[in-house]
C-alpha cells in the first residue's frame, strides 16, 4: 500500500491496520502531518495543529498497542471541529472575538481519546458556525479539493476539506441545521446526522435550543458507523457497526424534490438529475420508490428558525470580545436578541407535535430521498462583504431540505450522488424513522457498494 492509498484507506481500515502491527500509528499520524504541510496551504483547512504531541501520542499508542491494547481507533489520526472544546485549547470557532482556552475536553472528544484516537488538530468553521460556507474575518476561506474555487460547506468546512483530501480518515461535525451534511455533500463523503441525543452535548454547549446534533463526516459508511460506536450512546438495536454490515431488504422510499416552506428555492438541474439518478440506482437494487411529499408546514418551521438566531445570541454573549465579531455575525445576533421568548418557547413546546404530523410518511415508506443542496458547492466569495439578512437568505437558499430533521430529531444523512462532467460532488439527502439510523446506514453501505464512490479521489490529494 502506497502513501496515498494509505491516506485514502479510511478509518476502519486503518485502525485494522495499526491493530495487526502492519502500520504503525506515528506512520499514519507522520502521514497526515505531511498531507497538512503539503496541502493545508491550499485547503485551509485547520486552525491550529498538534504535530509534536500528536508524534508523542502516536508512540505511546504503539507502545499501548504492543502491549495488547485493542481499543478501536487505538493510533489513528481525527481532526477536531474548532467548536468542541479540548482541554487547555482554543475554542475557537471561527472568530477573533474568543480569547480563552477551553478547561476540559467536551464529551465526544473525551471518548475518542479513550477510543485510542490521536487528535492531530482543529478544523475551521465560520464564525459562531453560522454559515453553510467557511470563509471568516479570522482565518480567511477554507476551500473544496475538488474545486479550490468552491467552498467545502459549512460549518464543518475544514473538516470537509480534510477528509476529502485524505489527510484525515474522520473529523468530527456538528449539525444545527445541516452542518454534517452540507460538507459531507459539497465534499463527495458521507455524513449522517444521527437521532437528537444520540451522541451526548455537554450542558454547556450552545445547542442553539435543541436543534445541535454532534457526529462525524467519512469517505465511507463503515467509516461512519465505528466513529459513532466510539462516541455515541448504544441504540437499543445494536452497534452502528453492525447496521452498516446488513443487507437493508426491500425498501419503500419516498422521493421528495419540493423545497419546504417558507423557504423558496429553485433546485438546480444538475443537482436534480443526480438525485433522480440516485433514485434509479435505488430502484435497480429492489428497492420500491414513490413521489411523495411530507407534510412540510410553513409557520413551524419559520418559528424554528429562532432557535438558530438565538442560538447566535448565546454564542455572541459568551465571547471575551463581542466588538471583534464580524459584521453579518452581530446583525444575526441582534435578531435573536428581540426574538420575543414566548415564540422561542412556542417551537419548543409543539416541536413533539410537529415531528409526529410529519411523520405519518412513515406509515408507509422507510425512507425519505431529497437533494441535500439546492446547487453545485457555492463559489468562494459568493457572499463577501453581503450583511446578515443577505447571507441569511441566500443561505436558505442553498440548504432548505436539512433544517426540518433538525427540528424533528431523527436521524438524516448526505451520500453522494455522482459528480459533474467538471468533477465536482452531487449528493442527495436520506431521512429515515426516528431512532432508525439503522436504515440508514445498511441502506447508505449498500449503496456504497454498488456506486463505489470512495474510490474517486481529488486530482489535487492523490
């Protein structure tokens, strides 16, 4: 196995691979250090590196690993989204306005490191991880490997970036309203926003009331399932692991390209042809797919909405320098302050309703298929220098099928689609029964296997 292959062989892969003593975990860490030198001036895509502790660590695991450590990412290299705390580090989130280091790990970091994993870096974000693109005031754009012109997505844009690039196997996410699979679908990787709660926020964090889910954006399925076996908390009905290796049987799915209200978004030819792509693939594998739309409601959702200005609000509030904010940010901030509580505490209240009217699709079909963006990946700048409102619209715009599984909680993910005759990622959007990432994932991996996306790397990683 040559570097790039290596580079490219994924997390389960290399954790087996430092487990049989075929590779060792300062190779794989000295492996990703040299992909960050060599193509972060390009990317962009961390904020901070953890070289020389990430060598030490990396030693110490191959000393653990020769004295009989099993641990399941025991020696392999994960970067860390700049919005989850890691002791005695910056938080950074995607801002000159945060000054003070974090005093203890967040929750998914802690269990990684009891995992065995190396964390080798944070990944950028836009500011307060408001923006489905990362380009800020502080760190400047973080870039799509497939097309350095195109933004990764956001907020997990470095991470995106990272992982598609291969220099690393796995990078943790966040997803307040679409955050792990928009750069999972801008980056051709695979991300799933697992069931509310499923993997623990700490009572801190800003979870911008309730809409926040933690996880992970990978190449492959499996990749995805053994980072959630780490980090999450067990579902009744077995490992992600486990789901990932199933057959998913005969499904029915609903396929759905209506944009939900109140948001107006035309969805762009390209984008529309993968996911009716997508939907034949699924069809040649046995699977029965119907056109059908969920009962999408314009005022819930609008009422939503904010949480999310509010939960700008509680994460302006919290900064050691809110006049070092940027612009836009301050604006969404100074909406979520007049947001009245009463309708804050109105979405909250029929958020259990909402979710079960919904969810009568799922009397009848398993799954719910819809574009995940609206267009291809935005190009850098598209919203350089445009105040709150103009950002805030236009990206609604780009991601308006997401937000509502975060409102509902259940689980939904991002798989690719195919690329453009440029090279460029399409992706569409699987929304599953709540607490049934398990369909997911069975269905995603089988998908997996018949297109064989991760076997496409960026002409600029390889």
């Amino acid at each position: 196995m040559d570097a790039a292959d290596l580079a490219f062989a994924g997390l389960a892969r290399q954790a087996e691979l430092v487990a049989a003593g075929e590779v060792s975990s300062r190779e794989l860490v000295d492996l990703a250090l040299s992909r960050i030198e060599r193509l972060d001036p390009r990317l962009n895509a961390f904020r901070v590196v953890f070289g020389e502790r990430a060598r030490v660590e990396a030693d110490q695991a191959d000393g653990r690993r020769a004295a009989g450590d099993r641990r399941p990412l025991l020696g392999v290299p994960i970067a860390v989204k700049d919005d989850m705390d890691m002791a005695g580090e910056l938080t950074g989130y995607g801002s000159l306005a945060v000054r003070t280091p974090a005093a203890a790990d967040s929750t998914i970091v802690r269990r990684l490191r009891d995992a065995g994993a190396i964390l080798i870096g944070k990944t950028n974000v836009p500011e307060l991880t408001l923006w489905p693109f990362t380009e800020t005031a502080a760190r400047g754009a973080t870039r799509n490997p497939w097309d350095l012109d195109r933004t990764p997505g956001g907020s997990s844009g470095g991470s995106g970036s990272a992982v598609a690039a291969g220099i690393v196997a796995a990078a943790t996410a966040s997803d307040g309203l679409g955050s792990i699979r928009i750069p999972a679908a801008c980056c051709g990787l695979f991300g799933l926003k697992a069931q509310k709660g499923r993997v623990p926020l700490d009572p801190s964090a800003n979870d911008w009331h309730g809409l926040v889910h933690f996880g992970t954006v990978t190449r492959t399925v499996r990749d995805t399932a053994l980072f959630l076996d780490a980090v999450a908390d067990r579902p009744s009905w077995g490992t992600f692991s486990e789901a990932a290796a199933r057959p998913p049987g005969a499904l029915r799915i609903a396929l759905s390209m209506q944009v939900p209200p109140p948001l107006m978004a035309p969805v762009e030819a390209r984008v529309r042809d993968g996911v009716l792509a997508l939907a034949e693939t699924l069809r040649g594998l046995g699977h029965t797919v119907v056109e059908r739309d969920p009962a999408y409601e314009a005022a819930p959702l609008g009422r939503a909405l904010s949480r999310y200005v509010c939960g700008a609000a509680d994460g302006a509030a919290r900064v050691d320098r809110p006049d070092a904010l940027e612009r836009r940010t301050r604006t969404i901030a100074r909406i979520g302050r007049m947001v009245p509580r009463s309708i804050l505490a109105r979405t909250r209240a029929e958020e259990a309703e909402v979710s079960a009217r919904i969810a009568r699709l799922w009397d009848d079909v398993d799954v719910l298929l819809t574009p995940a963006i609206t267009s291809l990946p935005l190009p850098i700048g598209r919203f350089e220098g445009r105040g709150g409102l103009w950002t805030f619209n236009g990206a609604g715009r780009f991601v308006p099928h997401l937000g509502w599984w975060n409102v509902t909680g259940q689980p939904a993910a991002s798989v690719p689609a195919g690329f453009t005759p440029e090279g460029v990622p399409l992706a569409a959007q699987l929304v599953g029964r709540p607490d049934d990432e398990a369909t997911l994932l069975a269905l995603s991996a089988q998908l997996e296997a018949e297109t064989d996306w991760p076997a496409r790397r960026p002409d600029l990683a390889s």
